[in-house]
C-alpha cells in the first residue's frame, strides 16, 4: 500500500497518526510535532483548527501531499525547508536554498544584542544596525521587531539570499527601516553603525561532513564553512567592525562551540573591547560575543 492509499479516506486526527506512525518507522525522534507541522500545512490548519477539523476526510489530493510530504521528510529533509518557512524571534520567515534555516541559539544573539542596548540607552533610540551576513534578515528582522525607532542594513554575498531578507522585511512589515547591500561581509559599507551583529560561517571545513544531514545536505555550504580553524569569517569582521562603529557601539557575533576565547581575541586585536561577558545558550554553550569600540 502507497503512503496517498493509506492516507486517502481517513479523517484529518487518522492522516496525522498514520504520519507519525510513518515517521518514528523511519527513527525521526521529531516525530509527532513534524506531523502536525506538516499535516497542517496540508490541511491549512493550526492546531486549533486541527483540534476541530479531526473527522474531515482527506481529499485524494491532500493524500498526495502528505505523500510528497512524508518521502521528503524521511529523506531527510528538514521541516522548514519543507514548509519553507521557520519562525524565528516570534517571526515567520520565508527560507530559499541560499539562506540558513535559523535556529534557536542565533536568539541569543538577539538578547545580548537587547541587552546591550538597555544597558546603554541611545539618546533617542534612532540606532544604526547593521547584520553581516544577513541570510533570511533574521537577526536584523529580530531587532528592528524590538527597537521601533532604529534602522538597518544586512549584507550577504549572495543575491539569492538578499532577496529572501527583504522579502521577509515586506512580510513582517519592517521594509521601510530596512536595506540590503550585496557584498562580502561589510565591503560595501560607508558610514557608522551603533551595533553590528552577525550569524558568520563558524563551522570548521574538516567537520563539515559529520554534520547532522538536515544541515549538511540542505544548508548552504557558504554560510556554514568557517575554514581550516573555524575563526576565517572572524578575521575579516572584527577589523571591519573596529572601522564602521561609532564610539560606543558593539560588535555582536554568534559563536560556535569552544570559539568564544579566540573570537574575544580577535576583536581585541582589531581594537575592540570585551564588552559583556559572553551569553550561553539553551544547552550553556557561550553561544553570543561582543566587543566595544571605547571612545577616544
């Protein structure tokens, strides 16, 4: 029996068990939340409207969906590529192949970034942000979302990518505070910025084929290989950082495991100064750096 055979006829509460069911066979620990995520996006229903919706029969083409859904996800494909879109800091963002799927650790970016804006209040809270590396805008997104009167610009090397970030921008409404400027890493940036943040390439290049599959056969290699120790993204942004912020402002950057002393390092030498200390993540790993450029 095909997968659209079994799910065809049964009710929406049957089709979502029968692809749970499926999807622990297949040894995805994940494997009830990601049937209702994907049978959702079938159904065109949340979870509420699943609740209500659990004795409606399956169309035959909702059947071939769940289908296409199933072989995907047991492939190895992630959800969010899958749906193609991932919430991140409250926001539903659309993916393409040229973006990272943002996760929960780059979060915490985002609140030491908050917090370092509490703990130095701009005069009139009009800061100038800028993301390195932008990818989907998450981080930029995450921020305008949370500062109302700042602006911002993200960069990314790849065009495909800045498409998704002001696509993303238009679809949370936050398109007139922010721009996007094609170019490595901060090349093509003049002026200066309050707060720069970014989600750089950190992954060792020897360990990138001992990646889980969703991230190694679905990410974008670019925007996971850090080079030979991990730190290449690093050397070119603290320098570039030191020259576009203004005095006072932070350098923000998301660490991988282990990394947080040798990135301190590294802006140290560009002339920054270790600001807060790093902030862990969920799992207490130091997951977010930063560094001030003091006044003179």
């Amino acid at each position: 029996m095909t997968a659209s055979a079994a799910f065809a006829g049964e009710s929406v509460e049957a089709a979502r068990r029968a692809l749970a069911a499926r999807l622990r066979q297949h040894g995805i620990d994940s494997a009830d939340l990601d049937a209702r995520l994907l049978a959702g996006a079938v159904f065109g229903l949340d979870l509420t409207g699943m609740i209500a919706a659990t004795t409606r029969i399956v169309t035959p083409d909702e059947a071939m969906r769940l289908e296409d859904f199933l072989h995907r996800r047991t492939a190895g494909e992630p959800v969010a590529r899958i749906l193609g879109t991932k919430e991140f800091w409250g926001l539903n963002l659309q993916l393409s192949p040229a973006t990272l799927v943002p996760r929960p650790d780059t979060e915490t970016v985002v609140e030491l970034a908050l917090e370092t804006c509490r703990d130095q209040p701009h005069i009139d809270g009009r800061r100038r942000i800028a993301d390195i590396g932008t990818g989907s805008g998450a981080i930029l997104l995450a921020l305008l979302s949370e500062l109302p009167k700042a602006t911002g610009v993200g960069t990314d090397i790849s065009l495909e990518a800045l498409r998704t970030a002001r696509d993303n921008a238009a679809r949370v409404g936050l398109a007139p505070r922010a721009s996007f400027v094609v170019c490595n890493y901060a090349a093509a940036l003049s002026g200066t910025f309050d707060l720069i943040v970014s989600n750089p390439p950190y992954i060792r290049s020897a360990d990138i084929a001992g990646l889980e599959r969703e991230v190694r056969e679905y990410d974008p290699a670019r925007a996971l290989d850090g080079g030979s120790d991990g730190l290449d993204a690093y050397r070119a942004i603290a320098p570039e950082a030191a020259r576009l912020l203004a005095p006072g402002g932070v350098l923000i950057v998301e660490a991988g495991y282990g990394q947080s002393g040798p990135i301190t390092d590294l802006m140290v030498t560009s002339g920054l100064t270790p600001d807060l200390p790093p902030k862990a993540d969920l799992a207490g790993i130091p997951r977010a750096v930063s560094g001030r450029k003091l006044p003179r």
